[in-house]
C-alpha cells in the first residue's frame, strides 16, 4: 500500500507539471518579438474622417451655412445647401474641396475649411484591445504610439490575465502576422525593453491565465 501511495503521488505529481508544460506552451506562442519602442514611431498618413466624427464646417462670409454637424453611420454628412455628401475616408482638406465645388452652385467663390471636433478614426487607423484587458476597446491611433501607452488607456490587465502571453497580430506587407508581446513584464516588472512600438490596424489580444 505505501508503494502504491508513493506510485499515486509521483503520477499525480506528473500530471500536474504535464498541465504545467502544456499550459505554458498555450499562453507562451510561438511568435517572434518586436524590437523595443524607439519613441519616434511616426505615421505618415493624415486624418481620415470616419462615421460617428463631428466637423465644424466654416465658410467664409457666409455664417448662414457655417455649422458643425456630425458624419452619419453611413459615412454622409448634411448641411444647409448641401445633401449627402460622402466624407468618411477623406481628409479634412479634401472635403473642404469637395464642399467648394458643392457650393458654387449657390455661392460665389465659396471658401471653405473643415475642422474636426470629435475623433473616431476610420478602422484600418483603430488598435483594437480583446481579451483581459480591464477596458477592452478599440482606440485611435496617435503618433508614437506604443504598447505602454496602449494599456494605460485600457486600464491595465485582469487578474486573470496573462500579459506574457499577449499576441499582437498586424498586417505586414500585405501579410497578417503575429508577434509575442510581454505585457507583464512590461508592467509588472518594469521591463521597458518590453515596451513595443504600435501601428494603426494593430489588434492586440490577451489571453486569460491558465493558472
């Protein structure tokens, strides 16, 4: 009996290191890591305005038609003188330009600028935030944005959460791919070579901990 309690315990024992093994593998992937943030992570391209945006339209000389209004969900906007008109997708010059031309039909030399007050960002340009992440959501992208500042807006991790077995998945080259980030480290052990720069279409995604 003492050598079969002893057999019980040893197999016991195995299985538990087994779950240990196998459960590392699941929330470590196998995924490559990305260099440490430079700080000077720059996107070259402008603001797109997006549904759900609100633009103040000013026109010179004409405060009649001047106003914000906001970009519906289908991507128009309406204004005196103006029926749906297309603006998500555009930068905020480029529907100043197409306002002009809109315009002209009634104004003389109508000059126009559009002023964004209200910003969602189109999706290709958000970082979405899944998982155990106490806020998970999707965010607007700013310059030089990185990782660090990405959980800081989210509002860290769960305690459930396993941050060293994050997955940042992006679109390289035409190509989805997915890097290993090590968010735990990050925050909890202050490692900053673990802070990574972020790029607009990121999807980070945080897994719950197996233990």
């Amino acid at each position: 009996m003492k050598g079969f309690r002893l057999d019980k315990t040893f197999a016991g024992a195995a299985l538990i290191s087994a779950m240990v093994a196998v459960g590392g593998c699941a929330t470590r992937p196998d995924h490559p890591e990305l260099p440490q943030a430079s700080g000077t992570g720059k996107y070259s391209s402008r603001y797109k305005i997006a549904p759900g945006d609100a633009v103040q339209i000013f026109v010179w000389r004409n405060p009649e038609v001047s106003m914000t209004v906001p970009v519906r969900p289908d991507g128009f906007l309406s204004a005196p003188l103006l029926e749906e008109v297309p603006a998500a997708g555009k930068t905020p010059a480029d529907l100043a330009r197409e306002l002009e031309k809109r315009l002209a039909t009634y104004l003389r030399d109508p000059l126009v600028t559009v002023i964004v007050e209200k910003f969602v960002g189109v999706y290709p340009e958000q970082i979405r935030v899944v998982g155990e992440a106490a806020e998970p959501r999707a965010l607007l992208y700013h310059d030089a944005m990185t990782v660090l500042d990405v959980m800081i807006s989210v509002g860290g991790l769960t305690k459930f959460a396993d941050g060293n077995g994050a997955t940042l998945v992006r679109v390289v080259e035409g190509e989805q791919r997915s890097f290993r980030v090590r968010i735990d480290d990050l925050l909890r052990q202050g490692d900053i070579s673990a802070n990574v720069d972020m790029q607009p279409g990121d999807i980070l995604i945080i897994p719950e901990s197996w233990f």
